[in-house]
C-alpha cells in the first residue's frame, strides 16, 4: 500500500494548539510531511486569550499579563512583534498603578501605618509557601495554602500583644481591622490561583511553581497579537472553526492489524464531530482545559472511548481547576459635572467584614464582599476593573448587568462615601462557557506536581513491540494542565505545545533537520 503522510490533528486553537501547530508545520522543512490541521470548537482562536474592546479601550477578558520578563517566550514574541507598544492606551499600561486607597467598610480610610505591617506579614507568608526563602517543606502533613497562612496570622498576633486599640474607625477593633486587610489580600490570591477557596490548594507544590523574574506587563496591542503571530504562518484552511470534538476514540489494545479490523483506513483515533461528521488520525493533540477534561472523564457519554486509563483521570480529577472573571464597569461621565466630581477614580482597596459578621453593611452584596480592589486599567481611564474568584466569580457569570452595576455602585459609594454611577458593563463568563469550564489549573490539596506529569504522558502508555504493538502517540496531551512548573499561564500553554510537536518531530526523526534549518 502506498505509504500515506502521518496525519495530525491540534483539538484547540488556544496558545497550546497554535503553538504545536506553528512548530510542527514551520520546523519540518519539507512543509508535506504531515497532513496538519487544528480543529478548534469556538469561532474564534485565541481560547483564554481573548483581547476585546470596552468603553473605547482596549481590554483582555482572559489572559492579561506577562508573568515576568526574563526568559518568557511570550516576552520574547512581544517584544519581535512590537506587540509592547501602541498609540492608543490599554489596560495597564502604567503597571500596577501605585499607592493604592485603602478603605476599610463604613467608609474609613487606612493609612500605612494599619496596611502596611499586615500585607508585609502577607507576603512574606506567601513568599515562604513558594518556597523563595527554604528549599523544602517542613511539614509531612497535608497541608493547604489557606491553612498556613491562618497560622501565620495567628503567629503574628502572638508576638504583637498588648498593643492599644484603635479608636476612631467606628465599630473595627484593630484585631478586626487586620483579619480584614489580610483577607483582602487572600481574596487576591484566590484570583492568581483560580481556588475559589486557599483550604483547597496545596501548600507543598506551591513551592514547584515557577515564576519568570523581571517586571510583570501587559501586552500593548493585546494578548491577541501573540496568538495572530502563531497563526498566520499556517495556510489558509488548517485552522477550522466550529469544529466542536464531542468523541476520541482510540486503540489502546490492537490485536490484529488495525487497519482490518476498524475499516479507518489505517489511522488508529478517529474523532467525531458535533455536527455528526468524523475524522481520523494517526496523532491528535489534545489541548482542551483542563475543566473540558473533567467533564469528558464523568458519565457513560466520555470524550474519550474506550475512557482513559486511571492514572490519567486519577490526575485529572484531583489537580484543581478554577473560575476567575474579570469585571469591567464603565463609570457615568455624569459624575462629572455634580458639584464633588470625582474626576479621578483611585486604585480602590476594599476592606470588609466578614459576610456573617453582624457589623456588615447589609447593602454591599455577598459577591462583592472577596473582590480586592476596583481599580481604573489605566491612570486616567474611566473603565473600572475588578478580579472575581470562585462562588462570587460564578454568581457574575448568572447575574443581569443593572444587579452587577447596582451592587458595584452601592459598594464604591458606601466605602468613598460619593455617589459614584456606572454606565456599562461587561463581564468574562469562563465557567459557564462549555469549552472552558472554568479559568485555570492549580495544585488542589491531595493532589502533587506528579499529577501534572501524568497530564503530559502521551496514550498508548509505552506499548508492548512486535505484532501486538499499537500504534504509538495516538493522544497526546498539552494545555497549561500539563506543565508541571509553569501551569495556569500563558507560557505554560506555550511550552507544551512546543513539547508536543517536539514529541511527534522527534518521533519522525525529523528534529535533527529542523534545527539544522533554523541555522
Ligand atoms: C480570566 C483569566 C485571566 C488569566 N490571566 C493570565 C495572565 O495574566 N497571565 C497568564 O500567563 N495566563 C493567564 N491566564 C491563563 C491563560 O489564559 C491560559 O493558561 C492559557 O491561555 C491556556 O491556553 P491553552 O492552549 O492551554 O488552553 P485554551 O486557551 O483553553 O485552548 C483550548 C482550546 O480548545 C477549545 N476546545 C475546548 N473543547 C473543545 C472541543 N471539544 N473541541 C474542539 N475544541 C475545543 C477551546 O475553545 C480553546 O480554544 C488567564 C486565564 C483567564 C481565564
Ligand atoms: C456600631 O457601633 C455603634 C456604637 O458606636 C452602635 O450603636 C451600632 O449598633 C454598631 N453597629 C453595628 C452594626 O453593630
Ligand atoms: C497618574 O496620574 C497622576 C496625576 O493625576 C500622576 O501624578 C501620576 O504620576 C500618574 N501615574 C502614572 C503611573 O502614570
Ligand atoms: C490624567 O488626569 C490628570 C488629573 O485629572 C490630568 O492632570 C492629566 O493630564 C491626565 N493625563 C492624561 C495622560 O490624560
Ligand atoms: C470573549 O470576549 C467577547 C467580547 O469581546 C465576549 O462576548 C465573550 O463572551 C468572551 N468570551 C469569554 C469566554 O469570556
């Protein structure tokens, strides 16, 4: 029979499947090797890269930073592309705007003094679970990332005792005050983490993560920029949208030739189609969040048949995956021209009490009461953002705009004491979209770094040679799930799509050239 060319499919035009798709077709040389093509559920690429407009500004509803400079690919790709500047303004583009106003509720403001010793008591905790200041953890327990830093605090305030009591802030106690300032900065760790809850992530593998030195900044001309690069040295065509995968099937055990016995041709996965329509393969690259695997691991009707093998959905159902959303309000001009016009919106920090506290301003709504800050995306804007996390950042997703508008405008105007009005909203809803299911992954409780390998382990597992031997790499696996160090980001999703395509390029015995051709 006449020899075919291998035939791989990218599920995913996320910055994993472009990136394997980019590698694959410009680093063969010989561009015919393989059939390529990317089939991606959506109507648009990018996948939690989703850069958008709002209030005439430029905003990304997923991705939106570069997590350190020095040694990011994504950097690197931004800087070649002058992707870094831009004449029109974006979202952060003066970084994290400084010295933020931090008020506390009932309407009190919080100098330094008050802020400052518990958010140095904050970092260095988190510091210290990352591992930055020892090489390994002392505790054999299981222990999450909520837990320690309770601990923490509790240390702190054993070793400050006997301190006056603050007057002057109505019904906060200093205790209070700085319970609630410290849950300000928890809430801002659940948003960089995706667990809705920090009792759910693990605090030995918080040490594993690895974070790129250098400054963090966004992406002037929009994360988008990056994904269009990857893209547009495919040919028309490779890339196909709409193309929801709802069926992986494979061959884990091959008995006879394949080839006999399924009637495939001789390409052993064959994927079905939303739309009924199939497709087979010799090589699929999965690179769908980590949230869609979860769901295709449950119930009779899996994405993948025969199912995975246990240590596969072992992992995947104990690693963690997470909602965050980004809010964006635009505030009413018509504050303006009103006798106080507030006509720079600061970087609000907000300091609650807890939702069961009997102290609490019934009118702040529960979902507001973990969001950290609500900040303007640049020194002068009038658009507004906020990071929601978890059962609050599910709640947005449900709610019509005038309920998020009203409780966004009833918090700001309690703690500012202004009236302060929004016009327009728009909100990232990436728990409810079926091709997300959720923002990204992280490290759960009773779960380790090795989960993350299992992720990356490419099916059939080393299969037996010889007769009986299947074929190999039929499913392998990329996504920011699957990198053991560099998870939930960007550039996690980039090097996987690398080692991917590097995976099947060597395979092919056709590493050796590509990088001859670089040359
Ligand atoms: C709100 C938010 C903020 C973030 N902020 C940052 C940040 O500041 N910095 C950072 O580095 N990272 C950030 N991230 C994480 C980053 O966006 C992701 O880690 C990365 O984009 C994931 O890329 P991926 O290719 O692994 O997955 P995805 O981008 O999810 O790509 C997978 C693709 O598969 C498609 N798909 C799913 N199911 C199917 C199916 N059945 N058939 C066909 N196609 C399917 C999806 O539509 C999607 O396009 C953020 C994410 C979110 C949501
Ligand atoms: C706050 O303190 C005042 C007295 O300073 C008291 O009258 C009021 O009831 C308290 N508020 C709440 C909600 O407990
Ligand atoms: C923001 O604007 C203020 C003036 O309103 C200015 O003092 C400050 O330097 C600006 N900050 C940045 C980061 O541009
Ligand atoms: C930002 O606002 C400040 C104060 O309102 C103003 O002085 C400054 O010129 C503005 N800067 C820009 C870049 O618009
Ligand atoms: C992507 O952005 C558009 C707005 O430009 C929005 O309508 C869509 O819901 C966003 N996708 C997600 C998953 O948030």
């Amino acid at each position: 029979m006449v020899a075919k060319k291998p035939r791989i499919v990218i599920i995913g035009a996320g910055m994993a499947g472009l990136t394997a798709a980019n590698k694959l077709y410009t680093s063969t040389g010989f561009k015919d090797l393989f059939e390529l093509c990317v089939v991606e559920g959506g109507t648009r690429i990018g996948g939690r890269i989703n850069t958008s407009q709002f209030g005439g500004d430029r905003i990304e509803m997923g991705a939106t930073w570069i997590h350190g400079i020095v040694g990011s690919p994504i950097h690197k790709m931004a800087q070649e592309l002058h992707s870094l500047e831009s004449d029109q303004p974006w979202e952060c583009m003066d970084g994290y705007l400084d010295s933020p106003t931090t008020m506390a509720e009932g309407g009190f403001e919080l100098g330094p003094s008050t802020v400052d010793p518990v958010s140095t008591l904050f970092k260095k905790l988190m510091d210290f679970s990352q591992g930055k200041l020892i090489e390994d953890s002392v505790c054999s327990e299981e222990l999450s990332v909520g837990t320690f830093l309770r601990r923490g605090l509790d240390a702190y305030w054993a070793s400050v005792k006997d301190r006056e009591e603050i007057k002057g802030y109505g019904n906060w106690s200093r205790k209070l005050l700085e319970e609630a300032i410290f849950a300000m900065h928890e809430s801002t760790q659940r948003t960089y983490t995706s667990a809705g809850d920090l009792s759910t992530l693990d605090y030995d593998a918080e040490s594993e993560y690895i974070m790129f030195p250098g400054e963090e900044v966004t992406i002037a001309k929009g994360y988008l920029s990056i994904i269009e690069a990857l893209a547009s040295v495919l040919p028309a065509g490779l890339i196909q949208l709409g193309r929801e995968v709802t069926k992986i099937e494979w061959q884990p055990e091959c008995h006879r030739s394949v080839e006999v016995e399924n009637g495939y041709g001789s390409r052993p996965v064959k994927l079905h189609f939303c739309d009924g329509s199939t497709m087979s393969a010799d090589h699929v690259i999965v690179t769908v969040s980590l949230g869609v695997l979860k769901a295709g691991i449950c119930g009779d009707s899996g994405l993948f048949n025969p199912p995975l093998p246990s240590f596969k959905t072992e992992a995947i159902s104990r690693l963690g995956y997470g909602v965050v959303n980004k809010l964006f309000v635009q505030l009413s001009p018509s504050h303006d021209h009103e006798g106080k016009k507030l006509n720079k919106f600061p970087f609000l920090q907000m300091v609650f009490h807890r939702s069961d506290s009997e102290l609490r301003h019934q009118k702040i709504p529960w979902w507001m009461r973990r969001t950290a800050s609500v900040c303007p995306i640049y020194n002068n804007s009038s658009v507004l953002l906020s990071w929601f996390a978890g059962k609050e950042a599910l709640e947005l997703e449900k709610m019509k705009d005038e309920e998020i508008l009203n409780g966004v405008s009833v918090t700001v105007t309690s703690l500012l004491s202004n009236e302060v009005k929004f016009i327009k909203v728009l909100k990232s809803k990436w728990g409810t979209d079926p091709l997300f299911r959720g923002s990204y992954s992280y490290v759960g409780v009773g779960s380790s770094g090795e989960d993350l390998d299992s992720m990356a382990k490419p099916l059939p597992e080393s299969s037996k040679s010889g007769a009986n031997a299947c074929p190999p790499l039929q499913i392998l696996f990329a996504g920011e799930a699957t990198h053991r160090t560099h998870y939930s980001t960007t550039h996690g999703a980039y090097f996987s799509g690398l080692r991917e395509a590097n995976r099947l390029l060597q395979h092919y015995n056709c590493v050796g050239v590509s990088e001859l051709l670089q040359h």
